[in-house]
C-alpha cells in the first residue's frame, strides 16, 4: 500500500514511516512546504504524484495554548485543510485517516470529581467512548472537532482516530521536557489535576496502519490503556529512567495557560474491532528505549 503522509516533519509521521517500512507499505512522507494542506492547488499536486492508496493526515496546527490568540490559523488548518484534504481524497477514491484529539471534550465535572488517577476503573469513573457528546473548551479542541466533521462528511471510506497526550522520540513532548528539566533539577513541580492516556507514536503508528488494512472507517478513539495524571505520568518516567527526582503535586491553576484542559479525557472505544492499544506504562518503556537508540547512534 504506497501512503501519502501530509506533516512529514513530525514525530508521528517519523514513526508511521517506520511502521509502514515494517509492514511493506510504502510511505512517501511530505512537510509542509511539499504538501500545504490549506491549499487545494497543493493538495491536487501532491495526490497526483504521488498516487497514493491510502493518506495518514499527521499535518496539523498542534500549538494549543497558541491557537488561543490566533483561532483563524488554528481552523485553516485543523478544520478547513482536513476538510480540503478529505474532500481531494474522496473525489480522487482514496481513504483518509484524520488524527484528532481527546481536546474535544470537557472532561465533565461528574468525571472529574473521581479521583481515581492511578490507572482506570473503580468509583464510577469511566473513559469516554466514541458516541459520548462533545463539548471542547479551547479553540483548539474547537478546530480538531470541526476537522473530524469536514473529514467524516467528505466520504464514509474516511476515518477519524482520536488520540492523546502523544509523545515520541521525533519531535517535542512532555516526556522529553521532563527528562531535560530532570537534568537540571532534582525537584519538579508537576499538575497533578489533569487525566488522560498518554500514547506513545510507536505504538499509535502501527495501530493506525491497522486501521487501514482492515478497512476501518468512521469515528475510533486509540489511545494508551488505563489513564494517569501529568504528575503520574512524571513519576512513572523517572521510576522506569531510573532517576532519583522528586514530584511535587501542583494544581492547574497555579500554573494557568491561555488555553483550558479538560480535567478528564481519558479516551477508550466501544467498538468491537478496534484492537485496544498496549497500556501507556509500556509506551513510556518503548519511548525510552528508542530515545536511547538514537542517542547510541
């Protein structure tokens, strides 16, 4: 299967090419520059040299605190050029994969009041599911929700997989910015009041390819299995890198962004052939272990 990757420059699409190579897919993988998404002159070269069977949209605007002072960038691109992309792909008879984010719900306070961080389940906290209601509270959430709508309106061959909290070895994370600051300091501070799954790109890229091969199409929801916060998440990272740090708890509003976060967007799916992803304790494995290839190199 030869596969157009529009955003070729990000940690996803790095880790997608991998995934691809593997499974004998053939990606051509383009940057912005190549493949502008909010063009449809663009989009229409690029489909007609490359001839895909498939595309995996990774191109988005991903600055959310950024999206706050300039939602009319934030839109042409995770709205409109989704939608630019989507229909061009309809029309040419080829599937789109859409990537989208768990920013479009609220984490509803009968959610969040559950303070059950340490991995899913129990005290009647449950994961959102494909069919739950929308309610993004940003004008990046705004953006991805409306791009998921352009996506799945332009053709029902298309799919759209929301995931969250991503990191990878190809680009900036939080995993990485905790690492880095670990290096300078043996006592970070750290929300401790937002929950959600975290993904590593290497385990999302190959179930996203999945979802390709078995024809998949419509809405699904991929994500690292159980949930934990930010601060557990840090904590787990420097318990598996073996560094001796302290993680002090902190709460959202001691260190506002322009952009509000859902408290709770731990993300499942209620599909019966979406294969649940591998749990976020083993991304955090995986991520270090490729950091260390790379840096052995």
């Amino acid at each position: 299967m030869r596969l157009l990757v529009p955003g070729g420059a990000g940690m996803l699409a790095a880790d997608v090419q991998r995934a691809a190579e593997r499974a004998g897919h053939e990606p051509v993988l383009l940057t912005r520059a190549q493949l502008d998404i909010t063009e449809r002159s663009s989009i229409e070269r690029a489909l007609a040299s490359s001839r895909p069977d498939a595309i995996v949209n990774c191109a988005a605007w991903t600055d959310v605190d950024g999206a706050e002072g300039d939602v009319e960038g934030a839109f042409a691109v995770n709205a409109h050029g989704a939608g630019k992309l989507a229909r061009a792909a309809a029309a040419a008879g080829v599937p789109l994969l859409h990537v989208s984010s768990d920013y479009v719900f609220d984490g509803a306070p009968a959610l969040a009041r559950a303070r059950v961080w340490g991995g899913g389940g129990g005290g009647g906290l449950r994961a959102y599911v494909e069919s739950d209601p929308t309610n993004p509270l940003s004008a990046y959430g705004a953006s991805k929700l409306a791009g998921e709508r352009e996506a799945l309106d332009a053709s029902p061959t298309h799919v759209v997989v929301r995931s969250s909290w991503l990191f990878g070895v190809g680009g900036p994370n939080f995993l990485a910015t905790m690492l880095s600051l670990a290096a300078r300091q043996d006592v970070l501070s750290v929300v401790d009041d937002q929950v959600g799954c975290p993904t590593w790109t290497g385990h999302l890229a190959p179930a996203l390819l999945g979802l390709l091969e078995r024809g998949v199409t419509g809405l699904v929801h991929l994500a690292g299995s159980g949930w934990v916060s930010w601060n557990g998440l840090a904590r787990e990272l420097f318990r598996q890198a073996e560094l001796d740090r302290r993680v002090e708890e902190i709460a959202t509003a001691q260190m506002p962004r322009p952009a509000p976060r859902p408290a709770f967007s731990a993300l499942e799916s209620e599909r019966a052939e979406v294969l649940p992803m591998p749990p976020w304790q083993d991304g955090v494995a995986g991520y270090l272990a490729a950091r260390d290839g790379m840096m052995a190199r």
